[in-house]
C-alpha cells in the first residue's frame, strides 16, 4: 500500500512582485517565513558564507547565529546542490550561550568544472524555514550570491497563489495548489509543479479570461508519487519564469486523518 501524508508548509508563497525591487534572493525569502519558534518581530538569523579552495574542489563554510535565542533548541543547515540533485544536511544544537552554528562541507569539483552552485537553508526545530541563501562559488575559493535578475522572474500578473489541504470532488484529500492570473486578455500557458531531489511532477495547465485560475490536486493518500522530506511546489510561465514558490515538508500520516475544515 502506498503512504499516506501530511502537508506542512515550511514558509508562505513567494510572488513573482516580491522580485520587483531586488535580486536578492535572501532578502526575499525572509519576508515569507512561517517559524513559531524565531517569529517575525525577532532580529533576522545572520548567515555567513565562506569558500576555501582544496586540492579537487573547495571547502564550504556556512555560519548561522540566532539572535537572542531565549531557550535550547536545534536548528538545521540544509544545503541542495541543484544540478547535482544532492542534498546534504547538519543538526546543531543551540543555547542562550551558544547561538552559532558551524557546517563545514567538502565538494569535489569534476575535471574541467569551474563553478558550483547551491541553496544554503537553515531550519527550525519545526522544519520551517528561518533563512535561505543562495551561493555560486568557483575552485578558486570565490564566490557570490546568486542573483535572481527579471530573467528569471515572469511579468504575468499574478492573482491567487495558495496551497490548501482540501477534499476535491471525489472526497480524496489532496494539496491543491491554486495559481491564477489577472489581466488575461487571451490564453496563458503555465506550468505547475512538485519537486524535490531526484522528483518532479509538473502538469502544464491554460488559464484564460474567462478562466484564469489554474489547479493542481496532489492526493495525499495512497499516492505512489510522493516520499516524506522537503518538496518545492511552484509555478512557472511558459519561459520558466517564476510566478510563485513555496516550501512544504511531508510527514507519514494515518491514511485516514481529517482534511481541515
């Protein structure tokens, strides 16, 4: 029998207008956070990034410091190497006296590769998101954020974007991740999807005037298609452009738990 799962959201939707004013992918994203544990009102967690080049590839150094950390708690550093489709990840305890923590992580570089990029994230103890970096780095020990230009971003104008744990019309529980936009005058191909390492499932989808919200149901139960971890739902124009991003975790669950009212 296929597994059953829970869907909690690791951070809010990100919308392509977020972009409209910076690059910075950081900065962003820490606009959107969901943690109980660091809330919005605290100071930012402060990440620093350094790069050291080895014989065969470079050392990462990846530094985050919770301000004013008013109990013991763990944090998580989660590093996706994208175009490896690897992920790494370290565990740090943290106290009152110890707000820091330190991964250090070794990448081998293939002959004739010049550069590597990764997402450097760091979590809670609830698995939701409380920073996110970006990092492109060279073998010779430098490196940069990476800097997420209008290239990247869609100039669709964007209405609903929202993940809903729902019942749909055959009484399947499903995460349902409604994208719309406004403004149609025709229409709009767009693609929807589910990724996580070494996954994805996309469905490309029309929206038009008449019908300009697009929908992809996920069943929750029984779903051969899905594992527990971290997954990126999102939504892309027909360039691949970003129009809307957001962070979930899957957790196993009882095949038969109540879909929310």
């Amino acid at each position: 029998m296929s597994a059953s799962f829970t869907v909690t959201p690791a951070m809010s939707v990100v919308r392509n207008e977020d972009f409209a004013h910076t690059s910075d992918i950081a900065a962003v994203f820490a606009q959107r956070m969901a943690s109980r544990q660091l809330p919005p009102d605290h100071d930012p967690v402060a990440c620093e990034i350094g790069v050291t080049a080895l014989e065969g590839g470079v050392k990462l150094r990846f530094t985050s410091t919770v301000p004013r950390p008013a109990e013991d708690t763990v944090l998580t550093h989660k590093f996706f190497f994208v175009d490896r489709e690897e992920c790494r990840l370290r565990m740090h305890a943290l106290s009152p006296d110890r707000p820091a923590a330190t991964t250090e992580l070794l990448v081998l570089l293939p002959e004739g590769q010049q550069r590597d990029y990764c997402h450097a994230s760091v979590y809670d103890a609830e698995n939701r998101l409380v920073a996110a970096h970006a990092v492109v780095f060279d073998r010779n020990g430098r490196y940069v954020p990476y800097a997420f230009t209008e290239q990247y971003v869609s100039p669709l104008r964007l209405g609903r974007a929202a993940l809903d744990t729902v019942r749909d019309d055959a009484g399947r529980r499903v995460a349902r991740w409604s994208v719309g936009l406004d403004g149609l005058e025709g229409p709009e191909k767009i693609s929807l999807a589910w990724e996580a390492a070494g996954l994805v499932h996309t469905r490309e989808l029309i929206c038009t005037p008449e019908d300009p919200v697009a929908r992809y149901d996920m069943p929750l139960d029984d779903n051969a298609l899905l594992a527990p971890g971290d997954w990126v739902v999102i939504a892309i124009d027909e360039k691949g452009r970003l129009l809307a991003q957001t962070l979930v975790t899957l957790t196993p669950a009882d095949p038969a738990a109540a879909c929310p009212s």
